[in-house]
C-alpha cells in the first residue's frame, strides 16, 4: 500500500504540518543544546528556556514557572536548583508571601543569556534575510496563536 492510500481520509494540510512541526522542533531541541553550553558548559538544554522566560518576564514564582512550561513542580525546583548551583539564578523572598520565593537571574546570568541570544537573534536574521518582514511577522504571530492554543488546553503544542 503506498503512502498516499495509507493516509487516504487524512487531511493532508495536517500531516503536512505534523511532518514540519517533527523537523523544526528536533532542530530546536539541538540548538536549544548548543545555546545552553554557550551559557554555561554544565546547562542543561531545558534550562536555556527558563532563562528566556525569566528574561522577558522577570521575576516569577517557580509555580508559575511550571505552569508556564507545562511540568511538575519537581521538575521545575530541580531545574531552578541547577541554575542557581552555576550562578544564573538566585531566589528572593516573596514580598507578597512570606513563604513564597521569587526566581531571578543573576548579573552573570543575565549577561550570558543575553549575549548568546543576541547571537542567536543574528543568526534568524540572516537566515531569513530573504523573506519579507510581514512574512516574518505572520510566522511569529501564528506561533503564538499555537502556543496560546495549547497552553488553554493544558496541553503540549505538538
């Protein structure tokens, strides 16, 4: 039986985007491992994320932290005990509750972020060099819509 009988009834714009979904996140997942050595050569692929989160929205409960990613609260102290053992991140008293803890990074944290985003940054840039930016926009803008989808539903977007 050929592929295009075993998939007959399927919508094909869907397997379509499963197909580029697979390949575009198996390569981030790899570059997600090389910015996070950039950082610090002991982080963790998965830890390069929280780091952009606490970048763009500050300081943040790791409670919320999880909720963000979608993980346990284990999952969640365990990575923000990793950051905080290389320097990246320190946790502060909550202000609002005495027993809550907010997660910040670091002055070192902060500065290796940021420099290997804005390399990082430069590298879409060329790598797009060729689209138009309403292009770019649009892409940006239905990754969001995605990634609003998913998180309503509690679930992971792929």
């Amino acid at each position: 039986m050929s592929p295009a009988e075993q998939v007959r009834g399927v919508d094909q714009a869907f397997l379509a985007l499963e197909r580029e979904l697979a390949v575009f996140l198996r390569r981030a997942r790899a570059s997600s491992g090389e910015m996070a050595r950039e950082v610090h050569p002991d982080l963790e692929p998965a830890a390069y994320g929280l780091l952009l989160r606490l970048d763009d929205a500050g300081q943040q409960r790791a409670t919320d932290l999880a909720a963000y990613f979608g993980v346990g609260k284990a999952t969640m102290s365990r990575q923000l005990r990793a950051l905080e053992q290389l320097g990246l991140v320190a946790r502060a008293p909550d202000p609002a509750d005495g027993r809550a803890f907010l997660v910040q990074m670091t002055g070192e944290g902060r500065e290796r972020f940021r420099s290997v985003r804005n390399a990082r940054r430069a590298k879409y840039a060329h790598r797009l060099a060729s689209w138009e930016r309403n292009e770019v926009a649009e892409l940006a803008r239905l990754l969001r819509r995605l990634n609003s989808a998913a998180q309503a539903a509690g679930e992971d977007p792929t």
